[in-house]
C-alpha cells in the first residue's frame, strides 16, 4: 500500500499541534470558563436571582480577599443565604493558589472591572 507522505505530514503535524496545546499552561480566562461560565456566563452576565452577574461587581473592585474567598468558599464567604441569588456558589478550593489568583485576575481586570491583580502569594493566606 503506498501512503501519502503529505497526508502523514499533515497527521503528524496535528497530533504534534494538539498535545502541545493540552500541555499549555492554564490562563485566567480559560480557568473562568472551565469552573464560573456555566453559571456567571461565558460573559460575565449571570443569571437574574439565581447567579449575579460580574460586571462592575463591587466585590471585584474592592480589595483582593472578598474576591478570593468567594472563589475559595463560595456563598458561604458571606454566610448561607445571604447572597441575594437562589443557586448557592460551592467553593473551589480544590483549585492551586495560582488558579484562584488567575481566576480572580481575570474576574477584577474583565467585565468592566478594574480591581487589579491577584497573585498566588495573595490567596495562600485566605485558606483556613
């Protein structure tokens, strides 16, 4: 059988383009819409009374620690039932220091937030 050696060219060069891409490190973005879309939408929207929405959220631009906590423990950073919204947000504190900080980066510097950034170093304090 004579095979193609464009074709094998081409297969290879996609294989090769597809696993680099999966080893490229995490971003902001893609964390936020890996773990926050489903619920605050891929832009930043919400859900009316079940999810707020993030544009000019008063916690992103507040100090750094209520955005972490939120991404840390969810609702229960301001106490059950207090949110306001009918879904109660779970924690991620399953995610790295450096995930929640690209996270909460990519939430106070986006959706008309102007916040600033968060590092890693920031987040590793707020674990209890």
């Amino acid at each position: 059988m004579k095979v193609n050696k464009f074709y094998l060219a081409a297969l290879a060069g996609a294989v090769f383009s597809t696993s680099v891409s999966a080893q490229d490190p995490p971003t902001g973005r893609s964390l936020y819409e890996e773990n926050c879309a489903v619920c605050h939408q891929y832009d930043g929207g919400g859900v009316p009374f079940m999810q707020p929405e993030l544009f000019s959220s008063k916690r992103a631009n507040a100090p750094k620690g209520g955005v972490i906590d939120i991404i840390l423990f969810g609702s229960a950073a301001e106490g059950t039932g207090q949110s306001g919204f009918s879904n109660e947000m779970p924690g991620f504190d399953y995610l790295t220091n450096r995930e929640i900080a690209l996270i909460a980066t990519y939430v106070r510097t986006n959706f008309e937030n102007n916040g600033g950034a968060v590092i890693a170093d920031d987040v590793q304090p707020r674990r209890k």
